[in-house]
C-alpha cells in the first residue's frame, strides 16, 4: 500500500511506520486487539500496518464496520489466502477458504438452511417447541447430573472440560444424527483440542503473514496441522457412514440432507454444479467445527463469572424461581421473561468479547472508507473486542454491568443498548449460528442456574485473564458446584 499510486481525491491510510521485514509485528504483540485499540486511538477507526511485508487494514468503531461490512458489504466480503487456513478443513473450509464469491454465496445458502430445517423441526415431544430445544434441554441435564457425579468423586471440575462435550452433542446431534457419551475418547481427542487451533488461527499470527517463518519448525505449527487433520478424518468418517445409510425418504439430519441435495442435483439438467460434491458435504465440518468451540468456551466463561460475581448469580437464581419455579426445566420461551439473564449474556458478550476480531475479510476490489484508498486484496482484521470497549459508546468499559443492558426499572432488556454488542460480526459474513448460539448459552445457562450453585474451590483463586487466540479462553481451572435444593 506504502508504494500504491492513489486515486484522486482519495487519501492514504494512516498507520505506524514498518520496519523493513518484519514490518510492525514488534508493535502489534501477543495481544493484537489491546495493541490494535491503543493505535486506533492515534490513528483512527481505519489505519493500515504491515505484518512482514504484507499490508493490513485495520477497522475500528461501530459506524466505520458498519459502512465496510454492511453498507459496502461486497466490497469487503472476502477471505485473505492465509498460509494456516489452508490446513482447515483441507484447504476447502466454507469459513476460511478463498472460494469465489459465487461458490461461497451458494455454500453459505445451503449451510444457512440446512442449520435452518434441522434446529426448527418438530422434536420428538409436543413439550418443546423444536428438535433444537430437544437437544439443548437434554444435553443441560445431561451436564448438571455429569457436573453432580464428578463434584462428588473428585470435590472440584474443570467447566470447559464437561461443557464442551453437550456442546458438542447439540450440533452432533442435528449435523450427524447421534450423541456421545462424556467419556468417549474419540470425541474427547477432537473437542478438548482447540488450545493450538485458536492459538495458530487467531488474528494476525505472525506465520500467517511472514514466508520464512513457516520454515521453521514449529511445536504450536505442528499440533495445528494434526489437529486439523483429526478432525477432518472424524468428520470424514461420519460423512461416509452417511453415504451408506443414506435413503432419500429418511432424511433425518444435515449430513444426509446435504447428500440429498447433490443426488437432486443430479437428476436435474438445469442445475448449477460448480460447487463440487466434496464442497458440498464439506459444509457439515464448518457446521460441526464452529458449533461447538464458540458456544462452549461462552459457557465456560459464563460460569466463570457466576463464581466471580456470586451476587449476580444469587440474582439471576431468585429470577429463575419466580418467573419458571422449580418443578419444570426451563424452555426458549422463557426468555422474554428472564431479563436479568438475558442482560448477563449481553454483559459477557461485551466484557469478555471472547471473539476479539471477525476472521479476517479482503476486499474483492479496489474501494475506499472514509476517504481512504484501499486496493483489491487487501487483508483487513475488524476489531470487535475494540467496538464492545469503546469508552465514546460504553460507560465505564472495563466493568461488568448487567444493569447497562436494563431498562430504567430493571424489569426489561434494553434492545438498542443490546445491539450495540458487536460478536457475530456483521453484513455479509454475519455469523450463520447466530441464532442457534443464542438460543444454547440462553437454555444451557437456565438450566444450569435453576439447579447448581457454582463458587470457587477453596485456595484456588479464578484466574479471568484471558488468552489471546481465535477464541480467547480463561486458563483451565478448578472450581466446585453444590445442588439448588
Ligand atoms: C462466522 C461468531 C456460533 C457457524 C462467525 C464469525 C464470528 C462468529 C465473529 C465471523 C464473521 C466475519 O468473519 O465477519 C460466533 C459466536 C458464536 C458462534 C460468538 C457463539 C457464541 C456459531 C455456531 C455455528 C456457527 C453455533 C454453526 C452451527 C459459523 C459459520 C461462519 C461463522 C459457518 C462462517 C460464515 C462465513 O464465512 O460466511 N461466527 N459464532 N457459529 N460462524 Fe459463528
């Protein structure tokens, strides 16, 4: 960008000075979205840095997202060609391939609706309102008598450790039709391995960015290519067996009904098949792959606080009894009258911002922001983390408040103040488990909330400092629960 000849009537990005080879790595640090935010201060909600020789874009505060992801959506829609995205899923990842806009369009289409059918078909009682609901509720009970057992033979858990095995059982559930047990070492070896992953595939590592680096032997590099491939070879293994058992009036998950849609397609003349059958059936890996990591590192923050704030916990536990009591499990339409958990959701969506930065994006052509010019395939990082801790936006950032989320009187979530969290990213490649997500860290948490107590274990302070990566996480720790009577 330094040498780029700019249009008239456009400016040049503003940014730190690069060093020659490693550009401004040295300045961006371990811990991109504080180092990011303090230069947006200098620099402004859009500025440019190099990592290696590569240049950058880097987009700040809510209304300049906006005007990139929504109002010029297009424009920025894309996914840079980073050296590590192409170990996810082979190269041939919906999230974080380069596929071209058309491939990627169709991909997502179908992703969105398959997750669409399989969350809100019926379930296999009137008592829930959709298979979704199903899942979550049994896999919540599932937790609070898995937590229960481990509390009373060993006197302490590891949340992330229990939390992410239902995670994982709900979006198993609707992409391949089956649940896992607890202790399956399988499963196990694939969900408990996101440490390497989030590390390597997190925003601005610097062997995304610098050639000679991906020389160079690499411990972390090394469990994230192997890490990768496990995964891909569990999915790949479920897909196969879905090949066998595939019958065209049984469709009962999203393997087979991704099956089903390249048999159609097929039969049918007119059909658009750029997108290989590989691609296809390929979706349900990012399905599976972003379906568990994201919502159960949520969780495990979420209980993390409770122990942290042990008065908001009290406070959400009288709200759940009086407004669902004790003798039934909570329900989706619960929601709209439990606001002060709703509230706690939104405070640790914007406090922890757990998804410091969207995945990384890359203009399709030449655009400008702001009157700054910016060419085709530039890598652009969005800062959520920097939106959700915006001091001109947010009142005393850095503390945890669920009453910013409330209404004068306490007794309603405020929706406008609510929508100023950015988490899901925005436009285009808005999150397509939104809506999925929200309703599992909602039900998940009723339920756990309505019958445990969670605090710490004695002599083993919570450490909350958070570590940076795709997701960020707490440290793995120890803590107990006792039963609500
Ligand atoms: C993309 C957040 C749960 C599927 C994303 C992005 C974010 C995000 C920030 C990137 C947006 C961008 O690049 O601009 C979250 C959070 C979750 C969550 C915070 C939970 C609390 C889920 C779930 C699923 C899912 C449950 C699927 C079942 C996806 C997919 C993409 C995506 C497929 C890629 C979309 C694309 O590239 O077009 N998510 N997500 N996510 N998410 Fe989620």
């Amino acid at each position: 960008l330094l040498h780029t000849k700019i249009p008239e009537g456009l400016k040049r990005l503003p940014g730190p000075k690069p060093f020659p080879i490693i550009g401004n790595v040295l300045d961006v640090s371990s811990n991109p979205h504080l180092s990011l935010t303090a230069m947006s201060q200098r620099y402004g909600p859009v500025f440019q840095i190099q990592i290696g020789t590569r240049p950058v874009v880097v987009l700040s505060g809510s209304q300049t997202v906006k005007q990139a992801l929504v109002k010029q959506g297009d424009e920025f829609s894309g996914r840079p060609d980073l050296y590590s995205f192409r170990f996810i899923n082979d190269g041939k990842s919906l999230t974080f391939s380069t596929d071209q806009a058309g491939v990627w369009r169709a991909r997502r289409k179908l992703a969105l609706s398959a997750l669409r059918s399989f969350s809100t078909i019926q379930g296999s009682s009137s008592e829930y309102s959709c298979v979704l609901e199903e899942h979550i509720s049994n896999e919540g009970e599932y937790l609070v008598k898995r937590l229960s057992t481990v509390m009373e033979a060993g006197g302490s858990f590891d949340p992330f450790r229990h939390i992410v095995v239902s995670v994982a059982n709900v979006i198993c559930g609707m992409c391949f039709g089956r649940r896992y047990s607890h202790d399956d070492q399988e499963l196990l070896s694939i969900v408990n391995m996101s440490h390497e992953f989030n590390q390597v595939a997190g925003t601005a590592n610097p062997a995304d960015f610098i050639t000679f680096l991906q020389y160079l032997p690499s411990r972390t590099m090394k469990a994230f290519v192997d890490i990768n491939g496990r995964f891909t070879r569990f999915v790949q293994k479920l897909v196969r067996e879905h090949y066998i058992s595939y019958d065209k009036n049984n469709i009962c998950d999203i393997t087979h009904s991704l099956i089903d849609h390249c048999e159609d397609r097929k039969l049918d003349e007119n059909s658009n098949t750029q997108v290989s059958d590989e691609k296809i059936v390929g979706i349900v890996n990012d399905l599976f792959g972003a379906g568990f990591d994201t919502v159960s590192t949520f969780l495990s923050w979420a209980v993390m606080y409770l122990v942290a704030y042990p008065e908001i916990q009290e406070k959400l536990y009288q709200e759940l009894r009086e407004n669902v009591g004790m003798d039934r499990r909570p329900r989706l339409s619960d929601r709209s009258n439990l606001p002060f958990l709703e509230a706690f959701i939104m405070e640790i969506f914007r406090h922890s911002s757990f998804l410091p930065f969207t995945i990384p994006h890359c203009t399709t052509k030449d655009t400008s922001l702001n009157g700054f010019f910016i060419p085709k395939d530039t890598c652009v990082f969005v800062n959520q983390w920097q939106i959700n801790h915006d001091p001109t936006v947010w009142k005393e950032p850095f503390t945890f408040s669920i009453e910013r989320f409330l209404n004068a009187d306490g007794t309603e979530l405020d929706k406008l103040e609510a929508e100023k969290v950015v988490t899901f990213g925005l436009g285009k490649r808005r999150c397509i488990g939104e809506a999925i997500a929200r309703s599992q860290v909602f039900l998940f948490l009723a339920i756990l909330l309505q019958r445990l107590r969670f605090h710490e274990l004695p002599r083993h302070p919570l450490d909350m400092t958070p570590e940076y990566g795709l997701t960020m996480k707490h440290k793995r720790c120890q803590m107990c629960s006792s039963p609500r009577s």
